[in-house]
C-alpha cells in the first residue's frame, strides 16, 4: 500500500456527503438521498445567489433560496438566511420546517449547540399540530435529521431509534423514498453501535425491497446509496452488483447525472477491491464524460488523476493536470469545491515529493521552494506544478473564509502547513498548523484536529522540542481513541488509509516516547510506550472489521504474570522503522514476573537484513526440509532469538538463579519461568516464535509459547478444569468452484477420530454435514466449550478475503462471526478455544496475521490454535492428538501452551524422524489465553 495510497484515501476523504432540506409537500423533496453513510460526489451544486435581506414577502421562497444555498455548500449563508425567516414569524409547519433546515446547516458546521434546540424546538412544534400529510412529512424529515444529529455526537442508540420512528413516520404518509432513506440510516446507526450482522441483514432486506419496486429515477439513487453503503460496510462484492443495477437502470432511462454518479461509485467499489488500474480508470474517465454537473466531473478527474500517480503514470498524469484545472477555478464557493481544491493541490504535493522525483526521471518539476512565510498566502513558487499549488489553495482559502466555513478553512491551511512542513520550513509549518489546529478545535471537528495535531507533533520534533511534541502526539491519539467507533469511516467526510493516516501516529509517538527521559524512560515511561502498541493493534482490528471490537471484561497480562501465573514472561517487541535511513530498531520491552518493565534496545540494523531475515524464515518453513534447508533456517532463527530473547533469557536465568539462591535457605521451591507470551508486532507476527533457536535448542523446547493481542486478557481461565466437549468439523475435499490452490485433506477423518478415541465427548460434522447452517444448529444445540475445525482456510490483512471452507461454500470472518456468536441468545457459555488446524495466512501479505487475529476475536473464543501455513495432512493428526491428550489428562491441570508445547515437542523429538523438522510442528500458534 505505502505512499501511493496516500492521496487516493484523502481524495475520499473530502468528497463529502450532502443531506436533503426538509420541505413543504412532496413536489419539493429533493432527489439526493439522505444518508449519513459516507457516499462520495453525487447530484449538482447550484450556482449560489448571496443572501437577501428578507422581508415578510419573501419568507414564502425561504426553503427553496435556503436549499439552493445548503446545495451549494453555504451552509453559514443558508443559516443566515433561514434565522431571518424564522423572525417573521411562519405558519407553525413553515417554521418547523425552516428549524429542522437551520439544525441540518448548524450541523453541517459542526455547531452542535445550535443544532439541538433548532431541531427539539421543530419537533416539539409538529407535536403540537393537528394531523396531516403535509405536518406528517415534514415530522419524518424532521426525524431524520434529528437521527442524523444523534448520531454525530456518538449517542447510535438513539440515532437508531428516531429513525426507526423516522420510518414509521414516512410510511404513514405513503413516502417509499422517505421509507428507504430511514433503513438506509438503521443500517448505519447499527454498524456504529458494533452489529455489523443486523447492519448486513437490513441492507440485504432494504435490497430485496428496492427490487420489488418498478425502474426509476428515484431507484437509481436509492441502488447507488445501497452500493456505497454496502462498500462502506466491506461488502464490496454485493456492492458492485448493486451499483451495476443502478447504472442499467439510469442508462436504460436515460439520465446522464445519475449514471455519471454511479459510474463515480463503481469506480471507488473496484478501487476498493483492488481492480486492475485500467478498469478503475474506465469508471472515473465515463463518470467525467457523462457529468452534467461541473463537480461531479471534477471529483471523477481527480479521482483519475490520484490513480495516475499511484500507476506512476507520469506521461498520461502531465496530460490530465491541466485538463482539472481551469474546471476546478471555475467552481463556486462550497465545500465540495474547497475539498476538491484541496484534494488537488495534496495530489501537487504528491508530485513534488522527492522520492518520486528520484525514482522517476520522467516526472515533471522539483520539489517546491517556500520563501517568506505566510499564514494566510500562498507563496509563488518557481515552477508551474508550485504556481497551480498557489491558485489552488489561494481559492480553497479565500471560498472557505467566504462560507465562514472553519471546517473547510482549517483542511485548507492544514494542507498548506503540510506544503511547507514538505520543503523543511518547520517554523512556518508550524505557525500554519497552530492555526489549522485552533480552527478544528473552536468547530469541535476532532476527525480534522487530530490530523493537525500529528503534524504539529511531526514540527515540534524536528525543532527538538520533546517535551511538546510528545503532548502534541498524546491530543492527536486521544482523539483517535474518541472517535474509535467508527474509525475505518472516521468522520462524514473523511475517510483514509489506515497505514498512512493512523499507523504512523501511535509508532512515531512511541519513538518519541523511548527518546525521552535521556533515552532512558522510567517504568512508567515504558508501560505508555506499550499501551500505545496496545492501542495500535486495536485499532488495526477495528480498521480490518470497519467497527470497533474487542469489548467485554477483560484482566491486565501484568497482574496474571505476577499473581495468576507468575511463571509467565510477556515480550513486547516494537519494531521502528527508519524511511530517512532505511534502517529499523527493535525496541524489546519485557515483563518478568514481580519485575518492573525493562527495556532491551536492539541496535539498529538495515531494514533489508530485517526484512530478508524474516522472509528467508518464512521461505525456509515453506520448504522442504533439507539438511541445507534446516542449517539456513536454524541461522536466521538464531538472529531473531538474539535480538528477541537472549538478553532477556540471561536477566531470567540471574533472577532465578537469585531465588534459588535464597529458597534454599528457606527449604522451598522457587517458581520458574515456563512460559513465553509475545504481543508481536510489524513483519515479526508472521513467525512463529517456537522455532527461534539459540544455538542448541529451539525455543519450544524450554518454554511454553502463546500470543496475545495486547495488554489485557478475557477472564484467564484454564480449560482442564471444565470437561471438554467438542463440536469437529471437516472437509475433506474442497467444494466445487473453490480457489484452485486449495488440495484435498484426506487425513481430517482421522484427525477427529483421534480426538474422540481419547475419551473427549466429539461431535462431528464430516464433508457434506459441515455447511454453514447445520455449524449453526449444532451449536446453539450443545454447550461445546471446543470448536475445532479441520478444514482449509485463509487468513489475509483484508476482511472480505479472510474465510475457511465448508461444504457449501467459504465463510468469511464476518459470517463467521455470525455463526459461533448466534449461540449469545441461548447459550451463556464462552467457546473456550477454537481450533483450525488446516488454515494458512496469505503469500506476499506481511500483515495477513490480521486474519488470524480477526477469527480469534470474532469466535469469542478464549484461545485460538491455528496454522499460520500449510502443514502436512500426514502430521497434523498427531500434533493434534498430543495436544488434547495433554489437555485432557485427568491426573494433571497444565496450561494451554504447555499442551501445545508437548505436542510439538512429540514430533520434535519423536520416533517419526520424518516429523523432526520444524516444518511440520512450528506453524502452529495460541493466540489468547493460554492457561
């Protein structure tokens, strides 16, 4: 992804989505779609007239001049003027109309304390009149936007259920538009209050129902919005055949607006699944020929333009500058335009950076030159790619201050900071930033201010002032924290590419962190630095399931380690990486039982010895297992173990050796250290750490193993003090029309057959008993404590390409999810572990452990042991069984990762020599709880 992403993600995040004004009767309802879902560029903007002076006369064209301004984007104008209006004292459902308009405008700048009363009062009015079609209507539209109000202040419960009255409200006036437009906002209200599954089912209902409606205008756009809503949501196949409907029917009748518009959908939908770049670009080049609106077509370039250059298409990117330009100054004052604006000149900036210039001779121009700083001008710079930078978002600064827009006005300086802060002008980047940053701040808009904080945080650094720089980094990741319900949409109008706009803030603030203090942070100091990788990998969670996870009562890992189980050491190794030098540093931070967190820094070293280490490890377990093959694989092991465990090993081992020391003298024990859990992180989560070796012994065979997704834990429990019962199913063979790298497993009968020989209470579901349905049935059937399934799987860093196969088909993590969780309603039990012992992570994606990590999380199981590769079909039945015999061995309680430890120590070390290899026993993981 990297840099290339970079403008592509900002394109999306500016185009922002446009609310219909609340009108007198039905011929006045606007065709746009009110949806609080992130839907990018539709319908035109009228050229705005300035705001009359009104008089009594003129109250009565107030919601259509007010409209024309909301359309156009001047939402403090159409404010403005329905405040005027709203002093000539309307008929009651005039004037409760104008207040739900002026709560719409008031939101649209971000003044929520205006918004409220201007729509409580408007609701309150409607309560108070007699009943009718046209007081009916407007108490729906009104509705709307009092769910759309809720909603962006975080409260999704309410949201969803005024627009569940909202529904309600347009069906008894007839209004089947007004009806979709409800379900459409439910389905949003639900994915932010976490339930992606009832989100899903209402869009799949709100579908069948458009499909029952004749060819229309009006279905056009509620097919559109349906697309966009089920791409927001990670549904992107759905999506394409539902926008695909909508432009048939807008073509079929005609309408050059909305097919240009859908066209602009398309586009975005393969973009998101990773089309080829030439099918991407037929979708924005078609949109920018259809557009009847000048917008429309300007976003459509744009787009084309941000796909240009993540292609490197320098010559055909020359060709299309100059084509946007003379369109875009053309624009009239909106928001849309001064977001389009911007958009543009970050795509100059993307242009004028200089490792695209040093990789691409062929690219015009240099990087810009500042000279005297200015918080309010652009500079002219000396060439022609710096002097369109300066129009661009000269007009961006002048429209936004004209629509006293400070939303808009602070994107546009913020992106002006980030000009400068690009040619090394820190103290002038840095004066443009403060204010972007107040302007953010004084609109309440923190989706915009923590941008602006990362960037002050980024200045302040580079003028050595640490102290404040590392403020800057803790406003800009409390925000992120704030607005983590919805972080992969993290506004109305921004979204963004989570490597590029959310990643780098928590690794830089951590750098920052272990730099302070002299370079020697406290304990304290430490545990900030760990919370944070903590709450970076939550957040990735989020971002890989579009909503937020991971809730429910959980316990510190420290208070396990040093009460629980205080023979457990937790390793915390962040990886920082160097683009300036190209090199990476592992910062180690460690928890030994009833010991503060220490630190072991691990000299910087090339970022390709790094990631050729890890790779050849990688590559190395895939292959076959040579003397050559081993000999290699035992020395990169031996790299990652020096930089990992050794120093920490030698701190454990004096330790130990002290408290034995003084247990002697006392006649007892001490407790040892016997297990190792990992919170990994970067390129090193693909590496299964049982196969590190020290030189004489692989780590597995010391040490119990596990990893944990962070600091904290859901209730630690071991397994061998409930009896296990296990649901197994298997799949023998992979369905009809599966992916083609996927082979037979003719050994999974065995596998399970061993698990119900040991005595263990085994229900199978064998080939074609195991469908999704009848995984379903049985679990809501029976209070399994197991779930283990022997069938193929992929993990991937993409939702939608996470699944494993059953009989009737593959079942994604979302479905999943849906499966095992179905039992919530009937069964209080928890799923202890989940098993899949046939699943691999996906080739040439470094974060596809995110996969894994999403099954595991969205089981809710306890533990998880998986495969993070293809392991022999041959062996895995013995791993398999070593493990439950371990685990369900009467005479002794043992931890999780001591019964995975002995079953990989049984192929290790076992009479099978065949199975001696780490290629058959290290790829199996546990993530989670592992007593």
């Amino acid at each position: 992804m990297g840099k290339h992403q970079a403008c592509w993600q900002f394109l999306k995040q500016i185009f922002k989505r446009r609310y219909r004004f609340v009108s007198l009767g039905c011929a006045a309802i606007a065709t746009a779609l009110l949806c609080i879902m992130p839907v990018w560029a539709k319908g035109s903007f009228a050229t705005a007239k300035p705001v009359p002076a009104l008089t009594l006369a003129q109250t009565r064209d107030a919601l259509e001049q007010g409209k024309e301004l909301y359309d156009a984007g001047r939402y403090q104008d159409a404010a403005k003027l329905l405040q005027q209006a709203l002093e000539t004292h309307p008929a009651p459902l005039k004037r409760a109309a104008m207040l739900a308009n002026l709560s719409l405008a008031y939101q649209q700048l971000g003044a929520w304390k205006q918004a409220t009363p201007a729509i409580d009062e408007s609701l309150k009015l409607l309560g108070s009149q007699p009943p009718s079609q046209q007081g009916g209507l407007i108490r729906a539209q009104a509705l709307e936007v009092q769910g759309r109000l809720l909603l962006a202040r975080g409260d999704g419960e309410k949201a969803l259920a005024v627009w569940q009255q909202a529904e309600a409200a347009y069906k008894l006036v007839n209004n089947q538009s007004g009806v979709t437009k409800s379900q459409l906002n439910q389905a949003q209200a639900l994915r932010s209050l976490g339930f992606s599954r009832r989100a899903l089912e209402q869009l799949n209902r709100l579908n069948q129902t458009l499909q029952s409606q004749p060819d229309s205008r009006q279905k056009a756009i509620a097919l559109r919005a349906l697309g966009d809503a089920l791409q927001l949501v990670g549904d992107l196949q759905q999506s394409e055949k539902v926008l695909m409907q909508s432009l048939e029917i807008a073509q079929r009748l005609e309408l050059p607006a909305e097919t240009s518009a859908t066209l602009l959908s398309l586009g975005n939908t393969a973009r998101a699944q990773k089309q080829p770049p030439d099918v991407i670009a037929g979708y924005y080049q078609q949109a920018a020929s259809l557009a009847t609106a000048p917008i429309t077509r300007v976003q459509a370039q744009l787009n084309y333009l941000n796909l240009l250059i993540d292609a490197q298409q320098w010559v055909n990117v020359q060709l299309v500058l100059p084509q946007i330009l003379p369109e875009l100054q053309q624009l009239p004052p909106s928001r849309a335009g001064v977001y389009a604006r911007i958009n543009y000149a970050q795509a100059l900036l993307r242009l004028g950076k200089p490792e695209v210039d040093a990789s691409q001779n062929s690219m015009p121009g240099t990087a810009p030159t500042l000279t005297a700083p200015s918080p309010f001008s652009v500079i002219p710079y000396p060439n022609s790619l710096s002097q369109q930078l300066q129009i661009t978002l000269q007009q961006a600064i002048q429209h936004a201050r004209e629509l006293n827009d400070q939303r808009a006005e602070s994107y546009a300086l913020g992106t002006l900071g980030a000009a400068y802060e690009q040619t090394n002008q820190f103290k002038a980047a840095r004066e443009i930033t403060q204010k972007a940053l107040v302007l953010a701040q004084s609109s309440n808009t923190w989706d915009v201010a923590y941008r602006w904080q990362w960037q002050l945080g980024r200045l302040l650094r580079q003028e050595d002032n640490l102290a404040e720089a590392i403020a800057a980094y803790d406003s800009a990741i409390a925000n992120l924290k704030s607005l983590r319900g919805d972080l992969a949409a993290i506004s109305p109008d921004v979204q963004f590419n989570f490597r590029d706009s959310v990643e780098p803030i928590y690794r830089q603030s951590v750098e920052l962190l272990l730099q302070s203090e002299g370079g020697n942070p406290s304990a304290a100091t430490l545990n900030k630095a760990r919370e944070r990788i903590e709450a970076l990998q939550l957040a990735e969670l989020d971002n890989f399931f579009r909503e937020a996870c991971l809730e429910g009562r959980r316990i510190l890992l420290d208070k396990v380690v040093d009460k629980e189980n205080p023979t457990t050491t937790i390793v915390y190794p962040i990886v920082l990486r160097d683009r300036a030098t190209k090199t990476v540093t592992i910062q180690v931070i460690a928890k030994i039982p009833e010991q503060e967190l220490k630190r072991y820094p691990v000299p910087a070293m090339p970022e390709a010895e790094f990631d050729n280490t890890l790779t050849n490890l990688q590559n190395l377990l895939a292959g076959t297992p040579t003397a050559s093959n081993q000999t290699q694989l035992r020395s990169n092991a031996q790299k990652v173990y020096n930089w990992l465990i050794a120093p920490i090993e030698q701190d454990i081992q004096a330790l130990e050796a002290s408290k034995t020391k003084a247990a002697t003298s006392k006649q007892s024990t001490p407790a040892k250290v016997d297990t190792f859990v990992f919170v990994l992180d970067d390129a090193l989560r693909n590496v299964p750490m049982s196969l590190l070796w020290d030189g004489n012994q692989y780590l597995v065979e010391k040490y119990g193993i596990a990893l944990s997704l962070g600091l904290q834990l859901f209730d630690p429990k071991p397994i061998a003090r409930e009896p296990l019962k296990v649901l197994a199913a298997g799949l023998s063979a992979p369905p009809k029309g599966s992916l083609q790298e996927f082979g037979s497993l003719p050994n999974v009968e065995l596998e399970i057959d061993a698990i119900a020989k040991l005595g263990v209470p085994t229900t199978p579901l064998l080939n074609q008993e195991f469908t999704r349905n009848r995984l379903s049935s049985k679990i809501n059937a029976d209070p399994f404590n197991v779930v283990h399934l022997a069938t193929h799987g992929k993990f991937s860093s993409r939702a939608e390409d996470t699944f494993i196969l059953a009989a009737d088909g593959p079942i994604n993590v979302t479905q999943f999810d849906t499966l095992l969780r179905s039992r919530d309603i009937t069964r209080p039990e928890a799923i202890q572990l989940l098993v899949l012992s046939a699943c691999q992570t996906a080739t040439n994606d470094n974060r596809a452990t995110l996969g894994l990590a999403g099954f595991a999380v969205r089981a809710g199981a306890r533990s998880t042991l998986a495969s993070l590769r293809n392991v022999s079909d041959e062996s895995t039945p013995l791993l398999i069984e070593e493990f439950y015999r371990a685990l369900n061995n009467p005479k002794e309680t043992i931890t999780k990762a001591e019964a995975l430890r002995r079953a990989q120590i049984a192929l290790l070390k076992g009479p099978r020599t065949t199975y001696n290899a780490p290629q058959y026993w290290a790829a199996y993981v546990l993530i989670g709880n592992w007593l």
